[in-house]
C-alpha cells in the first residue's frame, strides 16, 4: 500500500474521531449514556452508536460513489432535519425517565428513610434484559440516523480524497472506526457522573434532566436553523 494512501487512511482516522465529538452526537448519546449504572454499558453505547454510523455511512457512501452520484440538497437538509427531530425525541425521553419511580418512606430502627422503587416491571430479570437490549439497540439507531445525515458529506469528502472504489471503501471504514473510538472514550468519559450518582436518586435524576433538556433545546434549534436560516421549509414548499 502507498505511503501516501497511508497518511491519507491515518488522516480519515483522525477525521472520524474528531467527527464523532460533533455536538448533535455528543449530545444525542449523552441521553443515552445517562440511563446506564454502568461506566462499561456507557461505554459500549459509544461502540453501538459507532457502528450504526459507520453502517451507514458506508453503505449510502459506496452507493454513491459507484453510480458517481451526490444526494440532492433538500434530502440531504431533510436527513439533517431528521437529527433534530431525534434529538427532541430523546431528551423528553431523558426528562420523563423518572417518572415511574415513586419515593416512599418507613421507619427502621427509629429513624425515617427514604425508599425509591419503581412499579414499571414486574420482573426485576425480565427488566434488566429488556433494558439492555433497548439500550443498546437505541444508541445503534441513534448512530444510524447520524450516518444517514452525514452520508452526503462523507461521500463528497471520500471522492475527493481516494482514487479508485475500493480506496473509498477502505476509507469510509477507517474513517468509521475513527468514530467508535472518539465515541468510546467520549461516552465513557460522559458516564462517570452518572455512574457515580447511581445510588443518588436525586443528584442522578437532575443530572439526566438536565441532559435531556440540553438535547430538547438543541433539537429546537437544530431543526429551526435548518428550517428558517438555510430555508429548508422553502425548499420543500418549492
């Protein structure tokens, strides 16, 4: 392999690293990582999310770069248009996940405690693995609809940097395990205080309000920006 596809395949890594920090990802799997009691679960959200993206990424790219084609700027705002709507989605998941856990209290040798328990599961078996396969099913969709808004961008990026299909592909894959290493360490990074606070009811429920309201509020904007100030709605009017 040449030298200098070498230095280019490096570069791509680094890109899908630095491209995995963007704030519409920090932020989406932030939610997501503050449901976990776990700092590896954490972890593997960044893993699952990694793969869902680059999922994408290669297989809308590949596609593109064989039938020498772009996406059309309004599909390709709507796909970004899309990364807002989800953003929504899941803080207002984040803000009302507490809600089904109820705070009692009793007395035990003399002195009041308080109690916190939730009446959602039956089973505390049967929760434990439905949480984890939502869990990490969830940071694999959130990855894939990141990779479908980036699919334009990546493609445009792929064919001006390799020569030939099979350099492109390489690339996309590089560039994809660039951005399931950025997000490991970021997730795992972003889990420690929520790990830390697990046992905290009231500390751990503000922490994920306040990260869902984050992503609430950037949704908002996400989408408004596309919408009002790159005109997307115009677009689709027309």
């Amino acid at each position: 392999m040449e030298i200098s596809l070498l230095s280019t395949l490096a570069f791509g890594f680094i890109l899908g690293i630095k491209h995995a920090i963007e704030p519409d990802h920090v932020i989406a799997v932030s939610t997501i990582a503050s449901g976990s009691k776990k700092l590896w679960r954490s972890s593997l959200a960044g893993v699952f999310w990694g793969i869902g993206h680059t999922a994408t990424l290669f297989i809308v790219g590949l596609v593109l770069i064989l039938m020498n084609g772009e996406i059309p700027e309004k599909w390709s705002m709507s796909l970004e248009f899309l990364v807002g709507i989800m953003l929504v989605y899941l803080g207002i998941t984040s803000i009302l996940s507490f809600k089904n856990i109820h705070t009692h209290e009793h007395e035990h040798d003399g002195e009041l405690h308080n109690h916190f328990h939730s009446h959602k599961y039956d089973s505390e078996h049967e929760h434990k693995h439905q949480h984890k396969d939502v869990f990490y099913m969830k940071s694999m969709l959130v990855g894939l609809v990141h990779g479908l808004a980036g699919s334009a961008a990546m493609t445009l990026l792929t064919m001006s940097t390799v020569k030939s299909v099979w350099e492109g592909a390489v690339y996309i894959l590089v560039f994809g395990v660039g951005t399931v290493v950025g997000m490991l360490l970021f997730t795992t990074v972003i889990g420690i205080p929520f790990v830390i606070s697990a046992k905290k009811i009231k500390i751990n429920k503000a922490l994920t309000q306040i990260t869902g309201v984050i992503s609430t509020a950037f949704g908002f904007y996400y989408m408004y920006n596309l919408g009002i100030t790159e005109e997307l709605f115009k677009l689709w009017i027309q």
